[in-house]
C-alpha cells in the first residue's frame, strides 16, 4: 500500500490553490461601468443589432474584463451576448450566460423562441438546463423583494393619478419614501424587485426620481445614482433624465440630449452637440449618433 508523502502535498497545495482561484473569473472589484463598460457595450449593441456576431463578440469580451455583464432596465447584455455566443456555435459558453440571463430575472421562454439557441437545447447541457428551469425560476423569484414591488408600483399609480394642490404633498411623501428605499436596498433593480415582465406593471421609480425637489435631487438623488450608475446597478439614461429634467423644469435647456420632442429632434437642447456627447460619455451613456443608430437598428 502506497502512502502520500506529506511534503509533496504541502508542495502542491499552493499550486492548485493558484490553478483554482487564479483562473477562475475576475472579481471586477475595481470596475467602473462608466468608464470600464459601457463604451464597449455601446459599439457592441450596433455589431449586435447589425448581426456583425464576432465584432460584438470582440466588444462585450472588452467589456466583461473588467465587469459583470449586466441586464438593467433598457440595457439587455447579458441576453445578447448568450444569443451571440449561440449564433458563433460556442455553445459552453451561450449556456453560461442564458443561466446569467435568468439570475438576472430572464426566462427560459425568451430563448425557446427564438431559432439561433436550437444547437444550445439540444445539446445535453442544454436539455439538462431546460429540466433545472423551474427550480432556478423559483428561486430567483424568492430572492427578490416582492413588497417593495407592490409598493413602488403603488408609489408610481398614484404618481400617475395625482392632480392640483395635493401632488407636491404626494410627491414629497414619496422622495422620502425612496429616500429610504435606496439607503436600504440600493436602486430597485431586476435582482432587487425584478423587471418589468414579471407582471407587465411598472416598479421601476424612474417617475417618482422626476418628481423629486430640486433641492433634494441635486444633493441626494443625482449624488446617490451617478454611485448607482457607476457600480452597474442603474442604467446611465435614468442619470442623464434627472439632470435635464432639473434644466427643462427650470427653463434651461437640456445638456444631455436625453428629451426629445414629440415631432422630432430634441427639445430645448444647448447646441453644442460636442458638448453634450461629452457630457453623455461622462455618465455613461454613448454618443447621440450611436444611439440613433441602435434606435434605428433597433425597430429597422
């Protein structure tokens, strides 16, 4: 009988401790999806909706260097790049990210649908993912924070109802409120109350943020989501609406490009639109003429 020789072993411990920890996914503690994340991922939703696979491919593997992929309000990253993985055949890979998908409050049924994540369910991972579904989808959906969901959309109905002297009343209730709800749970993302398809209800308070004081916005709520932004935990536009509502509400024209008008172009915007791309790039969000690009890309 063959003993281990206990040299040996504690010789080969910090090699796999190495092989194991050293190797497996980055951490991103220093991401900032400002700067780190969305510059890449704003090329790469063009790519994306141009069905240019590998060049998105390229982009969003820029990105996910240094943060987690993310799928936030408007922002599907995750998803898209599952569906890219799938259409280049790296099937491991599209796996990984539509398990991603659905930590993220994705269901299995987005990709059923559609034709290009075939290949993916019939492979045996894949068929194994489908039977594990329900169990993934329960509990994701026991990880979430379903009161604080039937509040805010409570919070944002009566938003939608208010008339005359009683709104500024409601309103102030409200940012307070909210006030609460970000130093206690951060912005109610997806991971927090879950997206909009869980009951076709709005939770997201992007409408209550609208309806704050100025006063408050400019020292709690812009201060509060530009940290929220940068730590992928709310989408850049949401920033980029707060700062030029404050201007529009206020007469001042807006600098971030984030209103249009609606019979066209944007409305009441300063007109250095080198200025205002600047501005957007600062918070996250791409050029102006990117993001018509994936407009129209978009619903093409």
């Amino acid at each position: 009988m063959k003993f281990f020789n206990i040299e040996w072993v504690k010789t080969l411990i910090p090699i796999l401790t190495y092989i194991l920890v050293g190797c497996s996914e980055p951490t991103h503690k220093d991401c900032n999806y400002v700067t780190d994340y969305y510059p890449y991922t704003a090329k790469a939703e063009v790519e994306f909706h141009s069905k240019n696979y590998n060049e998105a491919y390229n982009y969003y593997n820029k990105a996910f260097k240094s943060c987690s992929s993310i799928s936030n309000g408007t922002l599907n990253d995750t998803q898209n790049f599952a569906k890219i993985c799938a259409a280049l055949g790296k099937i491991d890979l599209a796996l990984d990210y539509i398990l991603k998908t659905f930590d993220q409050g994705g269901t299995l049924n987005t990709f059923l649908n559609d034709p290009v994540f075939n290949s993916v369910f019939e492979s045996e991972k894949g068929k194994q993912l489908v039977k594990e579904y329900d169990v993934r989808r329960t509990n994701y959906l026991k990880s979430i924070n379903l009161n604080l969901r039937i509040e805010l959309q409570k919070m944002i109905a009566l938003d939608k109802q208010l008339v005359g002297e009683s709104r500024d009343s409601i309103f102030h209730v409200n940012e307070l409120r909210l006030v609460q709800i970000f130093d206690e749970h951060g912005y109610p993302n997806e991971q927090i109350i879950g997206n909009y398809g869980l009951d076709q209800i709005m939770a997201d308070p992007n409408l209550l943020l609208l309806h704050t004081s100025d006063s408050l916005r400019i020292h709690y709520f812009i201060p509060k989501i530009e940290e929220f932004v940068k730590e992928g935990k709310c989408e850049p536009l949401i920033l980029g609406m707060l700062y030029d509502n404050l201007s529009l509400f206020n007469n001042r024209p807006q600098t971030y490009g984030t209103y249009q008008n609606s019979e066209g172009g944007y409305a009441h915007m300063i007109s250095d639109t080198s200025l205002v791309n600047k501005n957007r790039a600062g918070i996250g969000l791409p050029s102006l003429a990117i993001t018509e690009k994936i407009k129209k890309l978009k619903f093409q």
